[in-house]
C-alpha cells in the first residue's frame, strides 16, 4: 500500500488538539475521574500511533477469517480460524519486525507482524459480542475509546442479530465511534438475498442515526483462494486507502479522538447537571427545613400571645376587684372604724391588718388563677415546639437524592454529600435525646434547678415541664413583686388624708405588674422558643458547610465545560466534515 501523507496544514490542528485534551485531562483530575483521565491521556498519547481498527460480531460471524484476508499474508492463518472459536481471547495485531506473540494476560494477546499495512493501522480481534464476559470490559475500556475506526462483521445470511446490534448502540451512543459494516461469507448467498441484506443493515443503520452507513459485503474465502475480483475486498482496500490509510488518515484519526473527546465532555455535562439537580434538591431541602421551623416559631409566639392576652385578662379583673375593695377600704369612715374597734378588741384587724391580709388575697388568687392557664398555655406552646422538632425529623427523612453514591463521575461527591447526611441525623438524634439541650438557663435561669426532677419525661416531654416551672415561678416573682410595691402603704390611719396618691401608688403598682408580666412571658418564653430553633438549625452546620462548597465548585466546573465545550466545537470546525 501507498505510504501514509499527512495533511501539514492539521499540523497546526493538532497543537489545538493536544491543547485542548490537557486541559480536559485537567478537568477529569480535578473532578476526580481517573478513567475518565486516563482515557484523555492515552488519547494525546496515541494521536501518533497507527490506525485502531476494533473488530466486533457474533461468533461464527467469520471475523478471523476476515482478519487473515484484510491482511493479505499470502495465505497464513494469523487469526486461528477453529470449528469451536476461542471466545475468552481479545488479540491486538500490530507492527514489528519480526514475528512474536505476546500473552499480556489470561484474556488479552498482542501478536506482532511484520506485515507492511500494519505500520499503518493496528488490529484488534474480539470475542463474539454474544459471549462477552465480565474480563471483556478491556473491550470497552481500553480499545473502544481509542479505537479510530469499529468494524462491525455480520454473518452475510443473518445480519440482525440482537447482540450485535446492542453493541452498537452501546459504542455509538457512549463512545460516538466511526463504524463500517463487513457482510461476511457473501459467497453463501444469492446476490438478490445479500442484496436485500446489505439494503437491510443500511436501513438499520439510518434508524440508529448514521447519515451514510458504509457496508461492504465480503468473502474471506474467496480473498484467501486468491479470487480477488469477486471477493468484495477490493472496494474494502480502496475505501481504506482513500478515507484511513492515505491522505485522510491523520484528519480521521484526531475527527475520531476529538468525537471521543467531546463524548467524554457530555458525559462530564451530564453527570453535572445531576450534580446540579442534587444541588438545587439540597437548596430547597434547606429552605423547607428552615420555613417549617420559622412557621411553628410563629405558632408558637402566636401561642404565647394567645396564653398571655388571657392572662392579662384574669390579672386585669382580679386587680380590678381588690382596687374596688382597696378603694372602698379608703374611705374616712371605714378606717375610722377599723382603728377604734381593733383598739378594744384583738379579733379586730388593723389598718396594717387590713392591708396584709387584702394584699396576700390579692396574691393568693392571682397566683391560684394563673396556674391552671398557664399549664393549660405551656402545654400548648410545648407541642408546638416538640412539632417543630417533628417536623424537622420529618423533612430529614424527605430529603431526595438523584445523585447515587455509585454515580459514575460524581460518586465521591455524592458520598461526601451522604456524610454531610448522616451527619446531621446523627447531631440531631443526638440532639433530641439530650435533655441539657433543652434547658435554657439564659432565658430561665432558674431552669438548672428542675432538671434533676424533669429529666424522667424524656428529652422532648421536659420542654413542657420546663416552660411551666419557669413560667410558674416568674408569675410567683411578678405577683410578689407587686405586693412588696404596696407595702409603703401601710401608714395606719393617716391612710384618709392621702388617699388620692395612695390609690394612684396602688394603680401604678398593678400597672408595673401588669407591664412585668407581659415583657417577661413574652419575651423569655419566645426567646426559649426561638433558641430551641436556632440550636436545631446548627445541626445542619456540616451539611450547610457542603452545601456552599458545591455551590462554589459547580459554578467553577460549569465555566470550564463552557470553554472547554467552545473550544471542541471549534475544533470540529477546523477539521471539517468527517470522511466516514
């Protein structure tokens, strides 16, 4: 054969090439692909090595027969041709100066030849696509990917057999491989039945997407009894020399390696937008979590206000009471009397009597009062956070994963991201079952005192307890407060002559309570509820943590799949139309 020619001005083309694959082989390192990777490498590494052809078919198709003849070795059989074909084997025929063969492993053999059409192109033999095995994966991991041409040898009488056809669809789907099709043992046929046949396979292929299928219909037989003109190799070795072996080889060969580039790079994009997908799923999740969190926070203060409101109530209406009884106490001749009978008689009350015993009422039945609502309203706030705490369990339990940790490009970040899970499942359980982290001694610093007694309704039934203690005890603190305010009042009888600002002090004193009994219920019961939120959302500070750093190394990844997706296109531009 004619030696081969290079095109010089691709010279220039393939500076780009391997420009462009290094910075893919770049990409492939840094999202942590080492297949991927040593796919792109072996890629730069064979753009000067001879023609791949990769042999594909069925058993007893006659693909070592069509070897021996496409090698035109003056009739050696350099493929064994057996009547029960050794299908374990893959054989890569090449180059060299003399003859030897070469067992790499149990399923592997590379056989050298001194054959002149191999310093060209390299061959390699493989199982029958309706015996391949799982040790076959060499097939598509080490030959397809870099294989510049696969040639597919159908059985001329059966050319559809569903193996074979599967194969295809898997190198032209995954791989974007260049692919003929060799009819073999045409001189069992008729010519109007291999007609109908190649017409067949040329239909089948248009339907499986290639524009201009190339099928050659062949007999090794014939070729091999030196028959040449009627063997169907001619064409073969013409269409060859044109389109692989000559002038266009150097074209086809990087058309071929930046096709298997490109798929490489889609399949990068794809696995990306999965990757982005989970991104988004994990953004929502978040964002779920925290609007269910602030929404029973706000149940909960609307709760508060509720329980509060009907305790300012009650307040309001027994101060009213004892203000009246106080009031009416005031008057000249109520004291007047009060003082002269308590003077003659010790089952009489005094003015001071009066007062302390009209005062500890007034404590007694606000304190009485207050108890039963509050335990009734603390309950009630108390479900609301335990629903909260629910609610977030519930959510956690939701969460979607598209991204698997078996992904085949992002697996290792789907792991990373399945840690960041567990990890919060894990502080969070911890969490619940931790009674200290619902005892807040900054909003009720008198809570440390209950814990030994709350601890036994378990981690979420203290929030109840806690809340009606504190609530409880403050309420004691604000009515006590109050009366301690009054106690200036016991002035004996001197009460008449300064009774306008007596009953003022009063009303201020129930006003200060009132004022104090709201701020405090309010805000320490609603700064309870809110730090029990906030400690609940740290427990998804790691997840938050790889939630930012995809965020930022999505958006880097994405900027370089869009230069590197530019500069391939610009490539298949620079290269033209494909010759096959």
């Amino acid at each position: 054969m004619e030696t081969q020619i290079i095109d010089r001005n691709l010279v220039e083309v393939q500076s780009n090439v391997d420009r462009i694959f290094l910075n893919l082989q770049q990409l492939t390192t840094d999202i942590g692909n080492e297949n991927m990777s040593t796919t792109i490498q072996e890629l730069r590494e064979k753009l000067g090595e001879p023609f791949l052809f990769v042999i594909v078919g069925e058993v007893k198709a006659g693909k070592s027969s069509f070897i021996n003849a496409l090698l035109d070795t003056g009739g050696r059989e350099i493929c064994k041709v057996a009547p029960d074909p050794c299908t374990d084997v893959i054989q890569q025929i090449v180059y060299g100066t003399e003859e030897k063969h070469e067992n790499v492993n149990e399923h592997f053999r590379k056989i050298h030849l001194p054959v002149e059409i191999l310093e060209k192109i390299s061959i390699v033999d493989t199982p029958g696509t309706n015996t391949i095995s799982d040790h076959h994966q060499e097939i598509t991991e080490r030959f397809v990917p870099h294989s510049d041409l696969i040639v597919f040898v159908f059985e001329a009488k059966n050319p559809y057999r569903q193996s074979a056809w599967e194969f295809f669809d898997f190198i032209s789907t995954e791989w974007r491989k260049k692919v003929i099709f060799i009819l073999q043992q045409k001189d069992l046929m008729q010519e109007d039945d291999l007609a109908t046949n190649v017409n067949g396979v040329i239909k089948q292929a248009k339907q499986k997407g290639i524009e201009h299928p190339k099928v050659f219909a062949v007999s090794a037989l014939q070729e091999l009894k030196d028959l040449k003109e009627i063997s169907g190799f001619k064409p073969l070795r013409e269409f060859i020399l044109d389109n692989i072996t000559g002038v266009n080889a150097y074209k086809l060969k990087m058309q071929s390696n930046v096709e298997t580039a490109d798929q490489v790079l889609d399949n990068i994009k794809d696995g990306t937008k999965t990757r982005k997908k989970q991104l988004e799923l994990d953004l929502q999740f978040r964002e779920e979590v925290r609007d269910a969190m602030d929404q029973q926070e706000q149940k909960s203060y609307e709760r508060v206000d509720k329980m509060v409101n009907n305790l300012l109530q009650d307040y309001d209406r027994i101060t009213g009471e004892f203000r009246k009884e106080f009031v009416d106490g005031l008057n000249f001749f109520s004291l007047a009397s009060r003082s002269v009978r308590s003077m003659f008689s010790s089952d009489e009350q005094s003015v001071k009597e009066w007062l302390n015993e009209l005062t500890k009422r007034m404590e007694t039945e606000l304190q009485t009062n207050f108890q039963t609502k509050l335990e009734d309203g603390m309950n009630d706030i108390s479900e609301s956070i335990k629903t909260m705490v629910k609610m977030v369990d519930l959510k956690m339990k939701s969460s979607k994963t598209v991204l698997p940790t078996d992904h085949e490009i992002f697996g290792e970040i789907a792991e990373r991201r399945q840690d960041a899970i567990k990890a919060i499942q894990t502080n969070y359980n911890n969490f619940v079952s931790n009674t200290e982290n619902f005892i807040d001694e900054e909003v009720f610093p008198k809570t440390k005192n209950y814990a030994p007694d709350v601890a036994l309704s378990g981690s979420l039934g203290i929030i109840g307890a806690i809340l009606a203690l504190s609530s409880q005890t403050l309420v004691i603190d604000i009515t006590g407060g109050v009366i301690a305010g009054l106690g200036f009042l016991f002035a004996g009888g001197t009460l008449f002559f300064r009774k306008r600002k007596v009953i003022a002090a009063f009303d201020e004193e129930i006003a200060k309570g009132r004022k104090n009994l709201e701020r405090v219920l309010q805000d320490q019961i609603k700064a309870y509820t809110h730090n029990i939120k906030e400690r609940l959302d740290q427990n998804f500070d790691p997840f938050d943590i790889h939630v930012k750093q995809e965020a930022k190394s999505l958006e880097e990844l994405e900027g370089k799949i869009e230069r590197l997706d530019k500069d391939i296109d610009g490539l298949k531009v620079e290269l033209g139309p494909s010759v096959i």
